[in-house]
C-alpha cells in the first residue's frame, strides 16, 4: 500500500515560470490537504480539497496560487509566475474522512525559485 | 485562529537520557494534539498523538501529557536513541480540517 505520492521530489523553477505540484492521495483516501513550509519554520496549512471540490482554502495566497483534485487523476498544486518568496518544501497530505484524525504526508516537492 | 508555540526550538542530551519538547496553544476549541517527526528531506510522520478527552498517552519510549486547563501539552521521549534525532513539531487541531503547527524542535541524541 503505497504512500502519499508527491512529485517532483525537487522542482527548480525561473522567476516568472509556473510550478505544478503533484500529489497521490493513498490508497482510501479521498480528502487531501496541501501545507507550505519555509526553511525552519513549521508548515502552513494551504487548501483543503475533496474530489473535484475544495473545502477550505483559507490558506492559499490569493494571486497566483491554486488547487485542484480532479475526479480522475493526482491533486494539482499550482503556482503561477512564480517569485523568489514562493521557494519552499510543500507537502500534501492525506486522510480517509473531514476531521483532522489520521493525516498522512507525502515526502513533499521542494521548489527553488531562480 | 489558533496559536501554537512550542519550546525549546533545539535540544541535545546524551543517548539514553529523556527528551521533553512542550507546546501550548491558545484556541481551547482544539481537541486533537499530533506530534510530527520529520527527518532530512523527507515529509512529517505521526508518531504520537492525543485527544482532549485524555491526559497522557504512552507507547513504548514516547509519551504525550495534556493539560487542557493550561492550555498545553508535552512530548517526552526516554531513553533516546541516535536515531530519535530529526525535527519534531507539534500540532493542534480543532474543529476545522487544518492543522496548526509549531515551529519545530531540532533534537540532536548524542552517542
């Protein structure tokens, strides 16, 4: 039973480009969550999404951020025109139910903004 | 929102010595209390956690204390073991579908 999946393990990307994040849920696992976190600092809780909804956004950036968890397929974190500011490890995470009981993390995407 | 600070931000003892990590948080709606280890390059896993409803938790080395009224709970971690060092970080949650973290304890377990 595989893991959260997240890919790419490291992205590099220009200041200006955009940034698409991956993220496997597990197995079961139907509600995914996305969380930043910057270089010795805890993680920041991004976006809450269901299949094809998104329940809580309350942490996403208001510009140039946004998510998906399509029907079929991987959660999609996305970054537009990307700046230095947005370099940093994001994890997802997922879990069986609504509530926040057994979370599991991916090994996270650590992006670095050129 | 919630507030989470958590304490000490580094911690080094001896192998075999205890490790105490403490945490409070400020929304006394929170009811669930995970603690996170997170090694180099790789994404936090759960080792330990509590519910408002109890006050201690205990599986093998690791406990957890709560003290709902004081608003702030503990890990400890007994006879450490090299491989206990990594980063550890508290959380709490309540209600809602987030958690909110600490900023991280980086404990070093010397042999």
């Amino acid at each position: 039973n595989a893991g959260v999946m997240q890919n790419p393990r490291h992205l590099v990307r220009r200041r200006g480009q955009e940034a698409r994040l991956r993220c496997s849920p597990m197995k079961g696992h139907s509600h995914v969550y996305w969380y930043r976190q910057l270089p010795e600092e805890g993680l920041k809780f991004m976006v809450y999404l269901q299949k094809e909804n998104i329940i809580d956004e309350s942490g996403m950036p208001k510009e140039r951020f946004s998510a998906e968890f399509p029907k079929e397929g991987p959660s999609i974190l996305r970054i537009q025109q990307v700046v230095r500011g947005d370099s940093a490890a994001y994890f997802c995470a997922s879990s069986t139910g609504t509530g926040a009981y057994g979370y599991t993390f991916g090994s996270g995407t650590r992006l670095t903004v050129v | 929102g919630e507030n989470v600070e958590q304490h000490p931000s580094t911690l080094s003892v001896q192998e075999g010595d205890s490790a105490v990590i403490k945490c409070t948080y400020s929304d006394s709606a929170s009811n669930y209390f995970p603690w996170y280890k997170q090694e180099l390059g790789k994404g936090p896993q759960l080792i330990i956690d509590i519910r408002s409803n109890v006050g201690e938790k205990k599986d093998q080395r690791i406990a957890v204390t709560l003290n709902k009224t004081a608003k702030h709970f503990s890990l400890h971690i007994t006879e450490t073991q090299p491989e206990d060092s990594a980063v550890y970080f508290c959380a709490a949650s309540g209600s809602g579908n987030q958690f909110y973290f600490g900023t991280g304890t980086s404990l070093t377990v010397i042999p």
